[in-house]
C-alpha cells in the first residue's frame, strides 16, 4: 500500500490524493459540542478546495473540502453519500461534504459533515469557484448543527503544508475503524514519500 501511493504521488509529481485544488482563507465559528473536540468561538483556518481523482476542467469528480483548525487538527471531508460512500458531484455545492469514516472520541463514534450552501457554483471546475463559500458543519448521528465554515478561495493552488489527518488531530480523538484507520495510514506515508517536496527523513 505504501508503495503503490508513493508511485502513484511520483508519477503525478503532486499528492496522491485530490492533486488538483486550491487553498482557502476562511473561519470556522462553532458553538461547544461535546461529540468532538471542535473550538468554540471563532477561528481563523487555512484550507483546501480538491478534485480527487484530478479530473480536468467542470468534469465530476470526488470533491474534497479540507481545513486546518487549532492543535493542530487536520479535518478532510469529500462529498459522500449515505455517510460513508465517496460520491462524485457535478458543482461544490451540490453535495454534503463528509468524513466517510468517524472519529472515535471518548468512546463514540462521531462523523462530521459539512453541508454546502445551495446555488453556489455552476460546475465542478476549479476556476469556477465563487470568492467565497459557505457551510454548515454537522455532527452526527444524531445530525445536528454545530457551527458554520466560511471558505475564501484564493487564486492560485500555491505549495502549502500538505493538510494530513493522520499526524495532525488532538490528543484522544482517533481515527477508525482501527483496520481502515492502518491503511490510511499506510497510504499518506506513501503519498508524502512520493513527492519530491515531502520527502520523509
């Protein structure tokens, strides 16, 4: 698995994963949720609108919303349907973002999604990005609102820290299943390795 990701990424000269995108200004404002351990008030983060599989110009594609929040915590979403399955979407804001699978945090199972505001973009394309999107993030099961994301696009998809949900989350919170959980790590230790700029010591 390591392997294969570290090929895929040398080949393309870029991340594995959503290798087409552009990164984002924007703030997080959330209300204290004790089913994860979001901060409460509001913050300023960096983010990454993606393609995932790269797909060129409006073409469908797994779309990836990804974000920074204090600790730090990397949190990466793709549009999903019935919560755990990758859907493909035709523009940014006609499917839910969501984490395909939950986080365990003391003792739960908790997904997190965001939910886009309707109308926003024409197509799939990266140059069709509106100055600024809007969602509203979700916890769940039960869902419920938990806050808002406000993402301000920037113009070019400059070589930003790679955002990377394996390294970067808090204390306690873990990623699972644990079997789905190896392999994702398996597979971005493959995907740093490959490209040139992150080269693993």
């Amino acid at each position: 698995m390591t392997s294969a990701f570290r090929a895929l990424a040398g080949v393309r000269g870029a991340r594995a994963f959503h290798p087409r995108g552009r990164w984002f200004t924007g703030t997080v404002t959330t209300t204290f949720d004790p089913a994860l351990p979001l901060p409460k008030g509001r913050t300023e983060v960096p983010g990454r609108l993606s393609k995932g599989a790269g797909t060129p110009g409006g073409a469908p594609d797994v779309l990836g919303l990804a974000f920074r929040l204090p600790g730090p915590w990397d949190v990466l979403l793709s549009t999903s349907f019935a919560r755990v399955l990758p859907r493909p979407a035709r523009t940014w804001s006609s499917a839910r973002y969501g984490s395909i699978a939950p986080f365990r945090w003391r003792g739960d199972l908790v997904w997190l999604a965001a939910v886009p505001d309707p109308g926003q973009a024409g197509s799939a394309a990266l140059d069709d990005l509106p100055d600024e999107l809007g969602f509203t993030l979700e916890v769940g099961p039960p869902w419920r609102p938990v806050g808002r994301l406000v993402a301000r696009p920037l113009p070019v998809d400059d070589e930003q820290p790679p955002l990377d949900p394996v390294r970067n989350r808090p204390p306690g919170l873990d990623l699972a299943p644990a079997p789905l959980a190896r392999l994702r790590e398996r597979a971005y230790r493959g995907s740093r390795r490959g490209r040139p700029a992150e080269q693993d010591p």
